[in-house]
C-alpha cells in the first residue's frame, strides 16, 4: 500500500517553490491522487520541461524525465508510445506548456497519444522574472509589459478540445478537491487528457497585479471563473472574461494513438 508521500518523494521535501505559489498545492494534489489510484511507483512516469513548475520532477518516488523548454510533451508522447503499460503525466507551467511548446500542445492531442498533461497555468514565466506568456491576460502587469498586456491570452482549454484531446478540464489551486478528482478522472481516460489548474504566482504576476496577499490572489483567481453547469444559464455579457471549470469534454468517439497503431500494424502483418 503506497501513500502520497511515497508518490511526492516526502523525504527529499523542502521545495524550493515561494510561499504561497499555487506550484506546491498541484504537487499535493497529484500525490493524494495517485495515493488513491494506487499505481505501481515503477509504473508512473512525470515529465516536466523548464521553469518554476517544471522543477517538480526534482521530488517524486516515480520515474521523473526532464526535457528541454517548451519539449514537455515530446519527451511525455514519445514515452507513452514506446511502453503503453506506463502512467505518464506531462507536467508544464503555462510558458513550457502553451508558448514555447505550444505546438506539441496541439499536435499531442490531435494524436491523442495516451498521456495526461497538467497545465500550472500562473499566467506569467515565473522563473526568468514574470514575463507574459500565451494565457496571461490583456491588460496585465508583467515584467514585458510593463504598461499593461495589449494582446490578450487564449484559453488553453478551447485549444485543446479543438485539436482533438479525449478529456479536458479547468479547475484552480483553490479547488484542491475537484482537481484530486479530475486527475483521477484525465488518468483512467484513454487517449490524451488536459486539465488547465489556475495558479497563483505571489512574487511576480500577483504583486505587479495589486492581487494582495496569496490567499487574496487565489480567491481573485476563482471569481474569474464560472462552473460549467452555471454558465450554461448565464448570457454572453456576464460571462465576459470568466474562464469555465469543470470537465469540459469527455469523449469516446476516439481510439487512443498506441492502441490504433497496434491494431494497424498487425493487420499490416496479416495477424
Ligand atoms: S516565482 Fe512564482 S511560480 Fe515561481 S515559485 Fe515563486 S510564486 Fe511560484
């Protein structure tokens, strides 16, 4: 019987993340939810790439590959294709997942290779200073925009769901409960899944912000949000600049890409 501390690599803890980054809360909550999906240790791969974020796979009791920036979701699909007996999470903060690397982002879910990519979306580059990325917000303070964000940020969500992906969700650090079931959930559904957890960063995007203190800045988080059932009942005007949460897509029209291939390629053989 494993526990969350042998998923999370309890005994290599402090983390190096600032107090109150929403990086810490995720962590946990993939670790409570593997405590409960009891998964093999030797049987669970996680991939990261750069960035605060990405320095998760410095802890954990499973398998960990770090990749280059931006390269999470090469490195997570090219896994999961050679062994599809692993458990393989693709851990990338909002720059890795959805700028740098955003094109793996969309291609991985066209594919709909077998991996459940987790997406600490804090809206800025934390690592290198707090630099916009492709989800920050218009009009944000950043360390590149400086007089307020001119472009505005897309939803990783809608992109995904777009490309193809088999399972997506959102939900926020605030909401550790939903996010322990939604991991559970992305995990046991064939083909690529991707759940967008809304983070704070305090140190950079929070204090450039004025979002107060970091429990302040979690709870601005979540009244940007609306839970998809609500939402359905709210005209365009009120949902103006709220982010949904909840599952969002849950489909079963598609194979998954190492499943697909094998059945391909025997019959190729005449099997
Ligand atoms: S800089 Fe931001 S994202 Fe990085 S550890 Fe600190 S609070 Fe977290």
């Amino acid at each position: 019987m494993y526990t969350w501390k042998d998923y999370v690599g309890y005994d290599r803890l402090p983390h190096i993340w600032c107090s109150g980054c929403g990086n810490g809360i995720i962590f946990n909550a993939l670790g409570q939810a593997l405590e409960k999906m009891q998964l093999p240790l030797e049987k669970v791969v996680i991939v990261s790439g750069s960035g605060c974020f990405a320095k998760i796979v410095n802890y954990p009791g499973v398998n960990t590959v770090k990749m280059l920036h931006g390269r999470v979701l090469s490195g997570a699909t090219g896994i999961a294709m050679a062994n599809p007996e692993l458990t393989v999470f693709a851990l990338m903060g909002d720059g890795d997942g959805t700028t740098i690397g955003g094109n793996h982002l969309i291609h991985a879910a066209r594919r709909n290779i077998n991996v459940t990519a987790i997406l600490g979306n804090n809206y800025n580059y934390g690592m290198t200073g707090g630099q916009y990325s492709g989800t920050t917000p218009e009009g944000s303070i950043t360390a590149t925009s400086r007089y307020g964000l001119v472009e505005d940020g897309f939803d990783a969500c809608k992109l995904v769901e777009a490309a193809g992906a088999s399972y997506v969700a959102r939900t926020t650090a605030y909401d550790v409960l939903e996010l322990q079931k939604m991991i559970i959930e992305a995990t046991e559904k064939p083909g690529f899944a991707f759940i967008d957890v809304l983070a704070a960063c305090p140190t950079h995007y929070g204090r450039l912000n004025k979002m107060g203190t970091p429990a302040e800045q979690m709870l601005k988080i979540k009244e940007g949000t609306v839970p998809v059932a609500k939402a359905a009942k709210m005209s365009p005007e009120e949902l103006k600049g709220k982010l949904l949460t909840g599952k969002l897509v849950d489909r079963n029209d598609r194979e998954d890409y190492a499943v697909l291939y094998a059945k391909m390629a025997k019959e190729a053989r005449g099997e």
